[in-house]
C-alpha cells in the first residue's frame, strides 16, 4: 500500500528524518524498523522506518538521499510499505471484475453502538447488513483499523485507489466517493463520501463537512 502526504524534513545531527502522519501500527499491523521506499521530489528511495512510540514512526534518511532538495521546505511524500495489509483468510466469491455491487448510490446505515463505523462503512459500500461484514472482517468494536476496512473491501470486490491521501486538516477536492478518516481521541472514525454528500454512521446524511477534522481518505472506483 502507498501513503501520500506532505512532509517536512528534520536534521538531527548527520540524520534526517521526516514524521509519519499515521500511527503505523494501527494501519499496517507491522512493528519494529520496517523495509520501506518512498518517493521525495521524483527520487525514489530505499529508508527505513524507526519506530517512536505506540505507533509512532519516523522516516530516516541520509545526507544523500535529501541533497537533491531543500530542506527548509514542506515536500510531498509518496511512502511504500510492502505487504501493510491484513489479509481476510476466506475464499471470496467476489473480484474487482465480479463486485458484490455496483455502487451507483449510498444508503445510510447508522451503527447499532460505537466503535463499529469502519465495518458500517463497508456495509453501506457492499449493500449489506454490518453483521454480514463483521463476520468477514473478524474483528469487534474499535479494532476496524484502515488495514482491515481496505482488506474487507478487497474481499466484496469494491475497487480503490492504492493510495491513501494524508490531508492533516488541509484543503482537498475529494473524489466522487471515498472512505474518509477523522482523528477521534486515540481512535480514528470513518465515514463515507459520495457525490457531494457524507453518510456518517452517528450523525446520518450530512452535506457539508468540516475539513479542518479530516485526516485523510481513501478513493472508492465508482464510473
């Protein structure tokens, strides 16, 4: 999986870092210093993320790698982290050729009790119930990390960028529908975007949306 954001390039001594603006552990159920490239200013380079705390991570680099750019100013980041994805351990029936459905709508689900936003995401993509993708997804409240939303996506053949935009509160022209996260306490809550509307699993249909809350979003391929 790809993880595009804007970073800033920190000098350490001989180190130079750049902070990750997701908690890594959460999103890619891996741990310890983790294999990883990136794109910085059209140079792809080989790094090395180097965990912080609960999650945190940074990016490490060396002198050569950033010599072909300023580091006084803010750049935009392509990372790469291979195999980041939980993967669902059943036999599919489904493909991004053979979609449960074609979503051309969105109807609103609201979640029977907190902590199940992520699974009632997928349920108003798929056209289902959140039991029949909690049964799929395997996991309880509170544990729908992005990983597992973007696997059980995966499973009902609902296409998606491989990329997830990191916009940190910022200014962005969404797709048509997309999986958006909003940083909620140590938690992240996620909602749903389709064609000018937000579909919220606490709130119901909303049309406008706080974009200062946002904290990144995952395109979902719609015609």
């Amino acid at each position: 999986m790809r993880y595009f954001f804007n970073g800033k390039i920190d000098k350490v001594n001989d180190l130079y870092t750049i902070r990750i603006p997701f908690n890594v552990w959460e999103v890619c159920k891996k741990r310890d210093v983790i294999e990883a490239e990136l794109v910085l200013d059209n140079k792809i380079i080989e790094c090395d993320l180097i965990p912080e705390a609960k999650g945190n991570y940074k990016i490490h680099l060396q002198e050569d790698d950033v010599s072909h750019v300023d580091i006084t100013k803010e750049h935009k980041i392509l990372l790469h982290i291979t195999k980041s994805l939980i993967q669902i351990n059943q036999n599919s029936p489904y493909s991004f050729d053979n979609p449960i459905r074609k979503i051309d709508g969105i109807d609103i689900i609201i979640q029977p009790e907190d902590g199940l936003c992520g699974q009632t995401c997928v349920a108003m993509l798929a056209g289902i119930t959140i039991a029949e993708v909690i049964s799929v997804m395997d996991c309880r409240e509170w544990q729908a990390t992005m990983g597992r939303v973007i696997s059980a996506l995966n499973y009902y053949g609902i296409d998606h960028s491989d990329v997830i935009v990191y916009t940190e509160g910022q200014k962005a022209i969404l797709p048509k529908c997309c999986i958006l996260m909003e940083k909620m306490g140590l938690y992240c809550h996620y909602l749903v975007h389709y064609d000018g509307k937000f579909y919220d699993s606490n709130l119901g249909i909303i049309p406008e949306y706080d974009m200062s809350k946002l904290l990144g979003y995952l395109e979902v391929k719609v015609d």
